[in-house]
C-alpha cells in the first residue's frame, strides 16, 4: 500500500496468475472491519485506491485474500 503512512488515500497493487474472487479488509487494531471489497477480478496486474479520509488517525491492517492465497500488511492514516 502507497502512500505509506497515508494522510486519507492508499493504493494498493497486486497480480493475479488467473482471474480469481478478491477480497480486501481494511481492520483497526481492535479487528473490526472498517472497509471491505469483494469482487471478481481478471488475470493481471491491478490498483484499488482506498478512501480512507473518514477514518481516525492510526495504524490499520490491510488484508487481501485471493486464490488460497493472503498477504496482510499495516497502514498508518495520519492528519
């Protein structure tokens, strides 16, 4: 995810070998979900831009889920 920490939008990259469902949570520190995206997406190379100017300043964890396969990492939103 870029920028990193965001001061409200991030984007993030993945591939996919083969089209497959996705699914990403963004997560506070508590573990509720404070975005969520689940959608189908073609073989490639793709970019999610997340709105994240609502949320309140602090450290979130970014989690993509795809393929039998996730990747989690951490995301600062600062003001």
């Amino acid at each position: 995810a870029y920028p990193n920490p965001t001061p409200g939008r991030a984007t993030l990259t993945f591939g996919l070998a083969e089209a497959a469902p996705v699914r990403l949570a963004v997560y506070d520190l508590l573990g509720r979900t404070v975005r969520r995206l689940d959608s189908p997406r073609a073989a490639g190379t793709h970019a999610i831009s997340l709105d994240l100017s609502r949320l309140p300043a602090g450290v979130y964890v970014v989690r993509l889920e795809t393929a039998g396969r996730i990747e989690t990492r951490r995301l600062t939103v600062t003001r």
